[in-house]
C-alpha cells in the first residue's frame, strides 16, 4: 500500500460537494431487462480466480442483483453486500435474493462516495459498469479501497464504447455512437472508461494492478433481437432519449432514425456486434 494513512482519512469527496453525474440510461424496462441478464459468467468471469468459499465481498453498484446473487452463490457461507444509489432497484434485488434462497447476502441503498461501511471489512470489493457513470472514479476507487481489507482485492470491469465494432455498417449506428458519446459526458461521466480503467486504478493508489479485458458480442437471431430491442427502446422511450433532446444533441427524429438503424440491424443476417471491456484486478 504506497498511503496507507489514506486508509483512515476521506479518500472521496463526501456530503454536496462531491462531484456528482447523472445515470445516462435511467432504470426504463429496457434497461433494467439488460442488467437482468448479467451474471458472474458473461460479466465477471475475470474475477472467478480470486474467489473462494468464505470470503466477503461488496458489489458496489449491484443493480438489479443478478450478479450480487451469483456471487454470493459462490462466496457462501461468506458474507456479500450489494450496493446502489436506488432504493427501488435495491428492493428489486433483495427480492431476487429471496426468490433464490440467498441466505449470505443483503442489499443496502448507498452513497458510492461515502459506503456505510468501516475500513477493511471486506475481502473482495466489485463493481461492474459504474465508474464510468460516476464524476470522480479516482475518488471511487479509492472509496472502494478503503472497504477492503489489506491485501484484498479490487475488482473492476467497464465497457469501452468507442471500442464498440459491428456489421453490416450503418449510418444509423454511427449517430447513435455520436449521440451517445455527448450525452453520457453531458452528464458527468465517461463512456470510454474501460480503457482509463488501469490508469485510474494507478491514480488511487492501488497496488499490484492487473489489466485484462473480455467483451460482449451479439451475433446470433436471439442475441441480435435482445440487443437490438432494447437499444430501440432505449433511443425511443428511456431517460436517454429525453437527456438527448434536452441536451440539443439530437431530436425526436433523429432518435427514432436511431431506433430504425438498431431494427434494421437486429434484422440483419449478419448482424454482428461486439463490445470491448477493461478489467482491472488489484490489491488495496
């Protein structure tokens, strides 16, 4: 550990001065039904070596709890915590726990600046697919260091949107990356965080920095009509579409032009995409 009085001292900005973004994608059924389908195997499979029966972890940033749930799964009898900022989507994941028979696991509405949690508690802190929704990911991370304990591990994953590859090319797609790109910085955050991910780990403080990257592909007639109806909604009817208008980024046409081109490519035979994601595993 290169500070370890860090340890005891506020390493993120607390209370209303902290730095803060808005969540681009809302929490619209569209969205929601996406965090559904992530587990430890197609999100987290990076992690899977470091675990072990016993150990605590918190899930920072659980969502919905699909991945919480697995993880505790696997960590059992070990203590594991999810946390989010929302309490309804904290609800909804204490009630998966229970429809699974989860007894090691809890859910907590949390502050990701401020974890109502003391130093080094847990072994394992995780987080997949916040930082680059917060305003301060350095601060983050180092919130999140402080909950593990020494020698733990912090574990991170996030997607690189520009990294972001498809077929058949189209127009239509293209304007959905340009769209999307000004409205998650619009509002604070970094879309292209999985490639910023080491360096912010560095800037924390963290020790030990492992980098490794994994990535999502949608090719097959199932996959392709999953993605592709979702990100049709998303353009159309989720908080995105009223923060792109809002913002003067793109109007109601063009993002029903968008949610056409996420059809056309959901119908296409040879639809095939693939998202890029950064990992970092490393020690507190």
């Amino acid at each position: 550990m290169s500070e370890p009085t860090a340890r005891h001292e506020p390493t993120a900005p607390g209370g209303p001065t902290a730095p803060r973004a808005t969540y681009t994608h809302g929490h619209h059924e569209s969205v929601l039904r996406s965090h559904a389908w992530r587990t430890v195997e197609n999100s987290a499979a990076y992690l899977v070596p470091h675990l072990r029966p016993g150990l605590s972890l918190l899930d920072v940033g659980c969502g919905p709890g699909t991945i919480t749930v697995d993880l505790a799964a696997r960590l059992a009898p070990g203590r594991v915590v999810g946390v989010d900022a929302a309490a309804g989507i904290v609800a909804q994941a204490a009630e998966l726990a229970t429809s699974r028979g989860a007894e090691n696991v809890e859910f907590v509405a949390a502050d990701l600046y401020e974890l109502p949690f003391d130093d080094d508690t847990f072994d394992v802190v995780h987080a997949h697919q916040v930082l680059q929704h917060v305003a301060d990911p350095v601060g983050a991370l180092r919130e999140m260091r402080r909950v593990a304990r020494p020698g733990g591990v912090v574990a991170v994953r996030e997607v690189d949107y520009h990294g972001t590859i498809w077929a058949p090319e189209s127009a239509g797609l293209d304007r959905w990356m340009d769209v999307y790109q000004q409205v998650h910085r619009g509002n604070g955050g970094e879309p292209d965080a999985g490639r910023r991910l080491k360096g912010w780990a560095l800037e924390a403080g963290l020790e030990a920095v492992v980098s490794t990257a994994s990535s999502w592909c949608f090719a097959s007639d199932e996959e392709r009509t999953w993605w592709g109806d979702s990100w049709a909604a998303r353009a159309t009817e989720s908080a995105f579409h009223g923060d792109a208008i809002a913002k003067g980024v793109a109007t109601d046409a063009e993002l029903h032009a968008i949610a056409d081109a996420w059809r056309a490519w959901r119908d296409a035979p040879d639809g095939w995409l693939l998202m890029p994601h950064g990992e970092i595993v490393a020690h507190a």
